[in-house]
C-alpha cells in the first residue's frame, strides 16, 4: 500500500494538515465538507459551529461526530495552546 491510498480513521489525534479525503467519514458528512472546499482537518476544527451548522444537509448530528471525531475547535477556546519544550 502506497503513501496515497492510506486511510485513517477519523480522531483528535489526526495532525491539522491531514487531507479530508483521506480520513473516514459517513458519506452525508464526507459530500458536505468537501462540497464547501475544505482540505485538511485542520479547516473543519477552526470553522465555528455555526458556519457548519449554515450548511445545506450538515445538522447537529454531523457537528457532533465532526467535533467528537477531529476534536474541539481552539476558536471556541478548547484546544490548549501548545507550549515548545526547550
């Protein structure tokens, strides 16, 4: 299996810029995301809930499993700061 074809689960602990496409999502979820241009994790976990909640077929079902799946948005002040060790 090529770099390409990996796909992961869908968890907090994926790294920002990993690519949408490559993580498993229920397909509802999957077409909305990728309907509206966003590229990696990273994007989805800093819109705010109500940008996501704006669009057609995205309802507080999906928000749930997008938040309880790629982690809690650091623009509602959840995500911690990261801290650089010397």
């Amino acid at each position: 299996m090529s770099g390409a074809d990996l796909v992961f689960d869908a968890v907090p602990e994926l790294p920002h810029d990993t690519p949408i496409d490559r993580v498993r999502l229920p397909t509802r979820v999957r077409k909305v995301i990728l309907s509206a241009g966003f590229k990696p994790v990273g994007e989805v976990r800093e819109t705010a809930d109500e940008t996501l909640l704006s669009f057609p077929d995205f309802g507080p079902g999906s928000l749930a499993y997008i938040r309880s799946h790629f982690g809690l948005s650091s623009i509602d002040g959840v995500r911690p700061i990261e801290v650089k060790q010397k």
